[in-house]
C-alpha cells in the first residue's frame, strides 16, 4: 500500500513526504520529478512548450502506470493532480495536507513561484486555490492541517496514514 500526499503548491507535500518515507522504510516519489525526468524538461518548460493540457496528460499517465506497479512508497503528487484524476483509491491511502492560502504565500518566496508556473500571478492563484479546496477534500482520505511547523506536520500524518 502507498500513502498518497495531496494539496496546493507549498503545503509540504514534498519535504513531508521525503521524511515520512524515511521514518516509515518506504520509497518516496514525486510525481513531478517523475514527469521532468520522463520529459527531459523542468516543469516549466513543459509548460511553456506545450502547455498545460499536454502536462496533465502526463500526470494522467503517470498515476496510471504508478498505480500499476508501485507499492511501498510515499508519493508526493502535483497540486493539480486531483483536478484530473477521479479516484486514487487504487494508488493507496490519500492524505490532504491543508494550509491557507496566507500560510502559502509566507512559504513560497519569489523565486519558488518562478519554478511555479501557475503561481506568477497570485490573484489567478488564489483563484485556482478557492476552487480546488473542495476537491482535495473529496479526494482524501485523511485531512492534516498543514500550517504547522514542519515537525508537527510529520508527526500528524506519520502517526495517522
Ligand atoms: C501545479 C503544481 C506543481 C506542478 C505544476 C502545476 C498545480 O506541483 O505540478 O507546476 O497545478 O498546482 P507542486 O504542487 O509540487 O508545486
């Protein structure tokens, strides 16, 4: 079984996700780093060169194939991965790591929301963060606050996933 983490840019899916796997014996994925290494391309450039449509695509494919053959992991997914997939139930057990909006902007500096191509404009951002705030939480499993320190974080999803 794997523990799927979910959220909005910044919210710690990634740094939570590494130690987590670390404390727990199991694998960690990004899903991001998957697709770049994939694509030979940063995430950036796959959307500045084919746009948004075409990395969707790509997350689509890679839940797929994750889903066929990977066991024991700690997956850290793209904050718009659930805007394209129904379900993850078949990849494991769906943990949404929830922060404010406030709490994001704090934590993703300048240059963050330059690797960030969704978040080089923080009204479309807030945007997009209202609308999916419904949908991680039907996606989940389990819900974490996330605007706490990073330890206190880790400690709520490790001892709950
Ligand atoms: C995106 C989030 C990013 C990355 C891409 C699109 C989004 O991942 O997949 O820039 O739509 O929210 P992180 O959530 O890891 O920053």
């Amino acid at each position: 079984m794997n523990i799927v983490l979910i959220g909005f840019m910044g919210s710690g899916k990634s740094s939570i996700g590494r130690v987590l796997a670390k404390q727990k014996g199991m694998y960690f994925i990004d899903t991001d780093s998957l697709i770049e290494s994939f694509e030979g391309q940063k995430i950036r450039d796959i959307f500045a060169n084919h746009g948004e449509g075409y990395f969707r695509e790509l997350e689509k494919k890679t839940f797929n194939w994750l889903s066929s053959c990977v066991d024991n992991a700690v997956i850290s997914t793209g904050g718009g991965m659930p805007t394209v997939i129904d379900s993850f139930e078949k990849l494991g057990k769906t943990v949404y790591l929830k922060v404010d909006f406030e709490t994001l902007l704090e934590r993703l500096k300048a240059e963050e929301f330059d690797k960030r191509p969704l978040f080089a404009d923080v009204e479309f951002a807030k945007k997009i963060f209202e609308i999916r705030e419904p949908i991680y939480t039907q996606k989940s499993e389990l819900i974490v606050d996330a605007n706490m320190e990073f330890e206190s974080v880790l400690k709520e999803v490790s001892s709950k996933a």
